[in-house]
C-alpha cells in the first residue's frame, strides 16, 4: 500500500465530529478526524511496512502521524530518526504517545528519554518523560537503574512546580509508572505522589482531568498488578 494510498482512506474515514474533538485536544486543524479504533484496523493491514511507516509520519497529519506510531518498530530506527519524530511532533497526542511508545522500543530508549528530558522544547521534554515511563512499563526490574529512577522521582519533586505545562503532566505519569510498573519502588513513588498532591495542568477546552498519582497507584496496588510488565507501550 502506497502512502496516497493510505492517506485517501484517512480522509474518507475521518469525520467532522471527531476532527472537532481532536483539535480541542491540541490537534492541528488540518487533521482529518479518523477514530483510533479505526487506525488500528488500518494498522494491523500496514504491520511490518517500516518505510511506509517513516513516510506517514513525514506527512505531517495528525492521523497519519498516530498512525505511523502503530506501524513503526522503534528497535529499527536510528537515534537521529526519533529526534526528528519527537522534535516535529506539535501536538500532545503524537508527541507524549506515538512517539513514547516508538521510542521505548528503541536498544537506547533510556539514554534517548534522558536527554529529551533536558531539552528547551516543551514537546520533547515532555516525550523524555514519557519515554522514560514506558521504559518501565516494558522492562524487568532486574535491568532498571534503580538508583537513577530515584534521583528522577527526586527530580520531579523539586522540579515539577516551575515545570512547563505538558511536562508537568508527563512528570506526574512518570510517578504513577514508577509506582506502578516498578515494584521495588512502589514505597518511594507513593511518597512521591504524596508530595505531589494535585498537578495542577492547563488541559484547554476538555473536560479531561489530571489524574492523581497517589490514587493511581493505589488502584494499581489494590488489583494486585504492581510490577506487572507490558509486552508493548502501544494502545
């Protein structure tokens, strides 16, 4: 399937109503508003199409760019290729999902979310976050640093109040990762969230929420999943 291809089907399964919603999310106003169930399908027949993945994203749509996240393997695209994904993301869905869950599938997932962490960019610090989050959710607690995950949890205490917008709601889906994925921090992270209290994020025009770290974890813990890996950060 060719890339116009796929982009003819977006447009004819978008709609207005979806469009809409979208955009009052963070979404350019040029997306065509096609549902995710509905990119999963697609998705599913595009499995393995690594270039057409890359070429998708490099459209520059919304839709095509969730897309390509689905279809993509992380393990198989360079360093240079995800900064370029995180740092053209311009919209919350794409930066602190599609290119997360790509990212974490990549041997340097870690060392990638470090240094996004530390970028300028709102967007890309706010996909280091993330990244870093979904690195959890998908590796053992044997090859964690924990030590490090720490100093982050640390960091997030110290840092999360003068943090720029999205960052702050990244740094708080961090916590709730750590406490939820990691079970040897399950202690610290709950003090963490505790710390916390409400994160206070401006979510625009939805009726979407922050969700509390503390009682995040805690519904983790009370199901009995605490440490319960992932096979993949995608959804």
């Amino acid at each position: 399937m060719k890339v116009f291809a796929v982009m003819s089907l977006l447009k004819k399964l978008g709609s207005e109503q979806t469009r809409k919603t979208l955009v009052r999310h963070g979404a350019p106003k040029d997306i065509y508003g096609v549902k995710v169930a509905d990119l999963k399908v697609i998705a599913k027949k595009l499995k393995g199409n690594q270039a057409l993945a890359l070429e998708l994203y490099d459209t520059g749509n919304g839709d095509a760019m969730y897309l390509a996240g689905l279809v993509a393997d992380g393990a198989l695209m360079s360093r240079k290729q995800l900064d370029a994904w995180a740092k053209q993301a311009d919209w919350a869905m794409v930066g602190e999902y599609t290119v997360p869950w790509v990212a974490s599938e990549n041997p340097q997932a870690r060392e990638i979310a470090l240094a996004w962490m530390d970028a300028k960019k709102e967007g890309v610090a706010a996909a280091g976050w993330n990244t870093y989050a979904c690195h959890l959710m998908l590796q053992p607690d044997a090859e964690l640093d924990l030590k490090e995950i720490e100093k982050l949890l640390k960091r997030v205490e110290k840092e999360i109040g003068k943090a720029p917008n999205r960052v702050r709601y990244c740094m708080n889906s961090f916590v709730i990762a750590a406490g939820g994925y990691v079970k040897p921090l399950l202690a610290k992270a709950k003090a963490t969230a505790k710390k916390l209290g409400p994160v206070e994020v401006d979510m625009g025009d939805t009726a979407c929420a922050v969700p509390s770290a503390l009682g995040t974890i805690e519904k983790i813990e009370k199901m009995g999943r605490v440490g319960k890996k992932r096979k993949t950060a995608k959804c």
